[in-house]
C-alpha cells in the first residue's frame, strides 16, 4: 500500500459509518470521483487478496490493520463505485 492509498484508506474509512464522504470533498482532496476513489481502494483490496501472503509479510502493521478494515467495508465501497452513494434508507413523509 502506497502512502497516496493509504491516506485515501484512512478518509474512506473515517467517513463510512456516516455515509460515506461527500463527492465534492473527495474530489477536492484526492482529485478524483468519490466513485474513482473506491474502485481505487477496491482494487488495493483485490490487488492484496491475489499477493497473500507474500506481500502481507512485507506491508507494516497499520497497512494490515487498514487493509483488513477495508476487507470488512468491501460491500459499502462497492456501492459508492457503482452508484456514487452509500444506500439510505427512505422514510415515509411524516
């Protein structure tokens, strides 16, 4: 994991439990789509998954800690790639 997707991994993360980050702000930190963004981390996942264990014996402990938190989140980062936005439950108007 290099520092540019390890800095991205930290943001996604960090703005997850809330819906993931506003599009705007991804583009505006990282220069690309919110949608860009997790394919990119996706493919950090995907990328590490092919490359075990070889790899995961020379990546640092917080990279293994951040790797395996975007394994548990892969569904979320699915869905801000192919929709843009994290699923949000509709209300009924009250």
């Amino acid at each position: 994991m290099n520092c540019f997707e390890r800095e991205l991994a930290t943001y996604f993360l960090a703005w997850l439990p809330f819906s993931g980050p506003e599009p705007d702000e991804v583009f505006a930190q990282f220069g690309m789509t919110r949608s860009r963004a997790a394919g990119q981390l996706l493919a950090v996942v995907s990328e590490a998954r092919r490359s075990v264990p070889a790899k995961n014996l020379k990546m640092t402990h917080r990279d293994r800690e951040l790797l395996a938190k975007l394994i548990r989140n892969q569904s979320k980062l699915r869905l801000l790639q192919v929709d843009g936005e994290v699923f949000r439950p509709a209300y009924p108007n009250r």
